[in-house]
C-alpha cells in the first residue's frame, strides 16, 4: 500500500491527565500498556496519569493496520513523537513564561523545571491551556501533540522475482529448541519444554514481550500437533471449535524465555516488533524433536499419532 503509516494525538488536559489517541488495536497482545509507558515516559509522568483512547474512527487517527509486528514499532514511533510535540510546545511557553531559555530548561516528574534555578518550575497541568500574560493576553491555546511515522526507505518487491532492496522496516531474529516425549505404542507426542530467545530491540515492557513469546509458542504447538482444516468439495469440515482442535491451557509446555536487546535503529529506544515470529519456529522444532525421538521424519503438518505410528511401522520394515 501507499501509506503504511502511524498517528498519534497527545492532549494535556487542565488536571495534568493526559489524553492519548490511536487507532492501532489492543487485541490482547499487551499494545496499550505498552504505548502508554512510551507518552508516560517522554513526559515524566506515572502510567496512571494517562487515559488511551484507541480504535475510535470518530476521533482517533491514522493507522494502517494492527498487524506485521508494527504496532509498537510503528505507532510507538508516532506516540513518541506526538508526546515530543506537546513537550516541546511546553518548553516554550515556560521559557517565555521565565525569560529562560529553552535549553536551560527540563521535563521532569511531570514539571518544566530550570536546570541552573531549580526554584523556577511549573506543572504541566499549568501549562495545559497556555500562558495568561500580565496584560491579559493569552499565548498558545491547549496542549495537543501530533506525530506520524511512516517506516523509512521501505520499498515494494518485485512482483516477477519477489525480491527487493528494503521490503520491510526491520527483520526480527528468534530461536527456539523443544523437547517431546513420544509415546511409541500409540503415536501421541506430548511437548514437554520448550525455549525461546528472541531480539526485541528494547523490550518496553519485559514481562509483556516474555507473553507474547510464550502465545506464540503455543500457537505455533497447535500448528504442529493439532490444527488442520479438512475440506471436501469446496466446503470445510471442521468449521468449530468442537472438530478443530487448538491447544487447550493443560498443552502448554515448561517454557524458558530469554530477551535479547540489540537495539532497532529506528525503533522507538530501540524497540522492534517480535508478534507472528515467535510462532514460526515452534513447528519445526517440535518435528526435529520428534525425529530426533523415534528417527523418522514427518513431512506434514500437524503430526498426529497416526503419522507417527506409520511412520515407525515403516522404519521397521
């Protein structure tokens, strides 16, 4: 597409809140603590000061998609800048405000503050609808920062080769090893542990990224073991819950994970997306530990008993 691009609004109200909205959705992944922590920490303001507002097209701006591991990379990008614009804004009215300038003057606790008079400081809140000067008049209205990110160099494929210079903003790079326990009377693979290391860039909320890793895995355990659409004459077989099985909470193996920090360069601090990569090695994984288990390998996706069972009887033979 054309515009791939992030938006973000920040807005400083009266009370020293701050209204923070994007379109970029929370689907249980986390995004919203996340992007929150990255207007609460340009600021310098505790998380609970701030109110995201997401998803609503009657007020909220631009965003291409939640998807492709961009969201903390694309509309963090976007908050962050939108959080730069109303900090900025505020630098100038205190240095106007103090006869100070801009550069003497700091962003702290959620108060501009003078580095060399610390005694010259004002609240956000103070600042939120603009200065009233001695004669009456008033400089800049309300607070409202605006920013939007569109990756950099990005560049379409090749539709003949699929190749390109810079198809995507940023690579992620993960591992994972599994180990499995197979039954060899009846076929049934049990996933007992597994670990992951994944590069998150900077991970801005570390206990979040350790639960995307781990979703990941688990999903990426029902792509091995149990998920497959059954179609016949065009209609599918198996269109619920009740005949397409995914992992239940008792299939979620020990898991071990680990975070590595190589910064993104164009991240926000260096941040990048690790969503749809922490499911893609967990099949391969699991079909290696089962080759290494009974010597046989299982081409096909999901490994049921039935494949591993002929497949033993046939190494037999």
């Amino acid at each position: 597409p054309n515009n791939v691009g992030s938006s973000a609004i920040v807005k400083i109200n009266e009370d020293g809140t701050v209204n923070l909205l994007v379109t970029a959705m929370d689907l249980g992944q986390g995004s919203d603590t996340a992007l929150t922590q990255i207007a609460a920490e340009v600021l310098t303001i505790p998380i609970s000061q701030i109110s995201i507002i997401t998803g609503d097209t009657d007020c909220t701006p631009y965003e291409w998609q939640t998807v492709a591991s961009r969201t903390i990379y694309c509309c963090g990008n976007s908050i962050k800048r939108a959080a730069e614009d109303a900090k900025n804004q505020m630098l100038k009215l205190a240095s106007l405000k103090f006869g100070i300038p801009e550069n003497d003057l700091e962003l702290k606790d959620g108060q501009i503050i003078s580095k060399i008079h610390p005694d010259k400081k004002i609240k956000i809140a103070d600042l939120a609808m603009g200065l009233t000067m001695p004669d009456g008049s008033g400089v800049h209205g309300p607070i409202i920062g605006r920013g939007a990110f569109i990756p950099p160099d990005v560049k379409d494929t090749d539709k003949e080769t699929g190749q390109g210079e810079k198809p995507v903003a940023f690579w992620t790079f993960g591992v994972q090893a599994a180990e499995v326990e197979v039954d060899i009377e009846t076929g049934e693979v049990k996933v007992l542990k597994v670990a992951a290391a994944y590069d998150a860039g900077k991970a801005i909320n570390p206990e979040l990224v350790c639960a995307q890793i781990e979703g990941g895995i688990v999903q990426g355990l029902g792509s091995a073991l149990l998920e497959e659409m059954k179609i016949k004459e065009g209609k599918v077989l198996n269109p619920s819950f009740v005949d397409y099985k995914i992992p239940a909470i008792g299939d979620a193996p020990e898991m071990k994970i680990s975070i590595v920090e190589v910064p993104e360069p164009t991240g926000p601090w260096g941040a990048r997306g690790i969503a749809e990569p922490c499911m893609v090695p967990t099949a391969p994984a699991i079909a290696n530990a089962v080759f290494d288990a009974i010597g046989c390998r299982i081409n096909s996706l999901p490994i049921t008993a039935e494949k591993v069972l002929k497949a033993i009887k046939e190494k037999k033979k």
